[in-house]
C-alpha cells in the first residue's frame, strides 16, 4: 500500500490532533516540531472548542443548499467554488495565513454557536457570526454578504479551508477590504436583476402574443376558406338542382312527346275549395238555399219546355216543375284529370283560335239556355238523363262511347241537352221501368209526386261543333251494319270535335229541341248530380234564355270570381 511520506510542518487536524492533516502521518514522524502548526490556531481563537461542538438539541442539522427559494428567485447561480488544497506550502505562508484570518475572526465577527451545522440562512447573521473552515456556505448566500465576485469567493473559502494557498498578507487585506457590502451596489445589482426578470418576462410575452397573432391569421385563412367553400358548395348545390330540374322537365317533355301527351293544367273550379281531391273520389252536398244550390236549382227549372206528354210524364202530363230535393257536387280526380287534358288537347289542335272558327261565330249568334264556361275550348253546362242503374257507372268511371246505342239518330256517342225537359224524358221510373223514351210511355206507378228522380249536370268541351240543321239519316246515323261512331269529317279531312242536332227553332227540319253529342271519352265530366220530384201543379212559361244566362254569369262571376270570357 502506498504510504506518503511525512512533511517537514506537522499540522494536526480537527479531530485527530495526532495526525496531520497534510501527509497523514503522526507528529513523530516529522522531523521538526518547531514547525507545527495546529487547526486550533485559525479557529480557537474566534470560536472555542466547546462551542464548536456544541449543537442545540430543537435545531436540525442543516446547511445551505442551492435548491432554497430566497436565494434562487432572482439572482443567477453563480459558478461554484472549487477548495485547492496544497501540501507543499510554506511553513511562513502557512502561518501569515493563519494568524490573519485569525485577527479577522477575533476582530470583527462573533463566533456561531452552531458551527458546521448552522442552519441559518439570513444574510445578517453570516455579516455578524464566523464559522468554521469546515462549514459550506452557498455561493449565493456568500455573494450577498460579502458582494464579492465568484473568483475572491473561491479564493476567500480557498483561504479559509487551507490556511496556506500561496496568498500573501498583501491578498488577504484586499479580500478583507472587498468584504464590505455596498448596500447601495447590492440595491442597484437587485434593481438590475429585477428589470432583467421583467425585461425577459415581457419579451416572452410579446413572443407569445406574435404567436398567438400567427395562429389567429392562420385560423382566419381557414375560416376564409371554409366559408368560401361553403358558398361554393351552396352554388354548386343550386346549379345542380337547376341542372336537375331541367334535365327532368326535358325528359318528362321527352316522354310526353313519345305518348302523345301535352301537359295540362288540372285546376279545378275556385268553389270547389284548396282540398278538391284530398280523396279520390267524393260527392259533397251542396246546403239547401246557397247560392250554389239556387243558381243550380233555377238552372234546372228554367230550361224546362213543352213536350208531347208521352216520356218523363207524371200522371201522363210533363212536368213543368222540377223540385229539387238535394244537389251533390262530384269531385272525381280520375275524370276530372281526363277532362283538363282533353280540353288542353281540343285547344292545342285549334292552336288557340277555336273562338274564330264559324262554329263559335254560329254558337254566339244561336246560343244555348245554358252559359258558356270557355269561350277558349266551346265549354258549356248541359244537362243528361239515364237509367239510374247506371248513373253510378258514369260517376266514378265515366262514359264510353264504344258501349253506347247505336240507335240514336246521331249514331254511337253520348248525347246532352240544354234543356232539362229533354233530358227528363230518357230517365225510367225506378219503380215500373217504363215513362221514357228507351222503355215506352206511361208511368203505372201510384203516388208519382212523391218518386225521385236523378239528372246529372255535365261540363262538356264541345270545341269545333258541326251543326246538323238538315238531317241526314245515312250520314249521322249509318246504315243498319255500318253505324257512326264518329263526328263528320271537315273539307280537309280532318274531324269534328262534336256534333250538334239544331232544332227547328234555329233552323233544323226535324228535331224540336237541340241534342249534342259527344263520340270520345273524357270530353265531358259529371259535376252535379241533382235529385229531384217532377210536378205539374205550378204551370209557367220557361225564363228565357237571357235571364237563365244572366243568372247563371252572376252566379260564376260575383259568387266564385269565374269569368267565361
């Protein structure tokens, strides 16, 4: 094991007074004690022995750490202080160094009580007390007694520790002299620091708010962006659904081309209300004494005429008196639907100009007891009489032609009146069967006033009329197996939209009351069923037919707001 050798000073140690503290060797082996020095001469003197150990039982045992709040808030660490301890001093260096610092404890500070484990950390008490050399003291909490820079507080501790680092008596009085604190130094280094905290704390915080200012634009540009996308999106979703609209509205125009099919407009009548169809089919009564109910009531009263006795009779006379019992307006959607579109279909063929045409000149010169609807389409109220058996048949599924008799004088098709009498007389008794024109003459049924009879009120797009006024029975009606099922055909070649049998008041030489007559479905539609009792007790002349019209255009105009022209 290596063994140093012995120096030629003995210096005891602290606590081991036999050996030095140098070479470790013990006071026999140095050659000269003349030159011995003790560790109790730099501290006897300004702290006693037993104070040195003397440690008070309600005080831990602390020293100063670098991790204590006060002295780290605001002042920077300084570098630590490093001890060099040298073997090889001088035995008069050793000494000067002693004896100085021991004048410098015994002088001017006071002994702590506490010694190496003084746990004080207050600036005062270390200006006030001394410690031992073995006592560390923190660089900060020396900085603030002392105010020495970092190099003269290693060389002040150096000087302490060793007792003899080469410094002379010279350096020891300018450490000595530097110790002073300068309150007025210490005040401006603490304002100094204090405006460095604050300086750094505002520069981190404008730092932040640029930032934050960085972040916002850049949250203002997406924001911007979503926005515009947005818009765009929404301008996008427009076009598309205009495109959509369009590409839909040509290819329903497409299909309608390929079936034949014009679009229509399916509006009802004002007075049939906004929930005309909210069911396929229904019959709404019309209140007894409403202006509806009375303009249809005197319609009916007011186109009775003069008959032969022999078919609608009661007790074997004609009527001169329908009363009407109750009225049902029909709102069918499937025939009401077949109606607007072959009304749009008789005006688009005449391209607008049907009003011009010589039949509607000849309808407006002879005009019926019954009112125009549309001047556009030759549209009219007329009345039909039939079988009640079959009244329901033409109420929800309409009339068809192909089905009809083709006895009539006009051949197959379906026939109307302006006057209500006319009509009368095609309706059997629904007791006997017989009293018209189909089953004979005669009612044999007893208590006739008090039967019911049914008519119906058709709106009929008559169109382009041919007038009949010279019957023709080869030409209207056909021979026996070749019957018409067709109006007449034009000068080019083209048909008529419907046929009218004039009378002999306007001309005619064989019917004495007019007949229209219909050869295509949907060219008329059921509006108002009317049930009624024939009476001949309260006999009158007919109104007229300017007052039944005049009536019937102030009921259309001022009740519902129609207009026919």
């Amino acid at each position: 094991i290596f063994e140093m050798e012995a120096c030629s000073n003995f210096v005891a140690q602290e606590w081991k007074k036999h050996e030095c503290r140098n070479c470790f060797q013990k006071k026999d082996n140095h050659s000269g004690n003349q030159a011995t020095i003790t560790t109790d001469s730099t501290v006897s003197s300004s702290m006693p022995d037993k104070k040195l150990n003397s440690l008070s039982p309600n005080k831990p045992n602390r020293k100063f750490s670098k991790h204590d709040d006060e002295f780290h808030t605001t002042l920077p660490k300084p570098p630590s202080m490093n001890r060099s301890r040298t073997s090889d001093t001088t035995e008069s260096n050793v000494l000067s160094v002693g004896s100085n610092l021991d004048d410098i404890h015994s002088s001017e500070l006071i002994p702590c009580r506490y010694g190496v484990n003084c746990y004080r950390r207050n600036p005062t008490h270390f200006q006030k007390y001394s410690h031992p050399i073995e006592f560390i003291i923190e660089p900060v909490a020396v900085k603030l007694v002392t105010g020495l820079s970092s190099e003269q507080e290693i060389k002040l501790h150096d000087t302490n520790a060793t007792g003899a680092d080469g410094l002379n008596q010279k350096n020891n009085n300018e450490i000595s002299s530097e110790t002073i604190a300068n309150p007025e130094e210490q005040l401006l280094q603490q304002q100094y620091d204090l405006q460095k905290h604050i300086r750094l704390a505002d520069e981190r915080l404008r730092a932040s708010m640029a930032d934050s200012e960085v972040k916002f634009k850049k949250y203002e540009e997406k924001i911007e962006a979503l926005q515009s996308n947005l818009i765009a999106m929404a301008t996008y979703h427009q076009q598309l659904e205009h495109a959509l609209g369009d590409e839909l509205d040509k290819r329903e125009k497409r299909e309608l081309e390929k079936k034949r099919i014009l679009s229509i407009k399916r509006d009802t009548p004002s007075y049939w209300g906004p929930n005309a169809f909210e069911q396929p089919y229904r019959e709404v009564g019309i209140q007894i004494g409403s202006a509806e109910f009375n303009i249809i009531s005197q319609l009916l009263n007011d186109t009775i005429a003069v008959h032969d006795h022999k078919f609608g009779t009661i007790y074997r006379k004609d009527p001169t008196e329908f009363i009407v019992t109750n009225i049902h307006r029909v709102q069918n959607d499937k025939l009401w639907h077949e109606y607007c579109f072959k009304k749009e279909q008789i005006i688009e063929k005449h391209k607008g100009e049907l009003k011009d045409c010589a039949s509607s000149k000849y309808l407006k010169k002879y005009s019926f007891l019954t009112p125009l609807l549309d001047i556009n389409a030759n549209e009219y109220w007329l009345f039909h009489g039939c079988d009640q058996a079959i009244l329901p048949f033409l109420l929800h599924s309409g009339y068809d032609p192909r089905v009809s008799s083709l006895d009539g004088m006009f051949g197959g098709g379906f026939y109307l009146a302006e006057n209500s009498s006319k009509s009368n007389q095609y309706i059997p008794c629904p007791g006997c069967g017989a009293n018209s024109i189909f089953t004979g003459s005669g009612c044999k049924c007893h208590n006739q006033e008090n039967i019911l009879f049914s008519i119906v009120l058709y709106r009929a797009v008559l169109g382009d009329v041919h007038v009949a006024r010279e019957y023709d029975k080869n030409k209207y009606r056909g021979e026996k197996k070749r019957r018409v099922r067709r109006p007449p055909l034009k000068d080019n070649d083209i048909l008529y939209d419907s046929v009218l049998g004039e009378s002999m008041h306007h001309g005619g030489n064989l019917l004495k009351y007019r007949e229209v007559i219909l050869y295509e479905c949907g060219q008329a539609y059921p509006e108002y069923v009317i049930k009624f009792r024939r009476s001949a007790e309260n006999s009158k002349p007919p109104a007229g037919v300017k007052n039944v019209k005049d009536r019937c255009y102030d009921f259309l105009r001022n009740t519902f707001k129609l207009r026919p022209e």
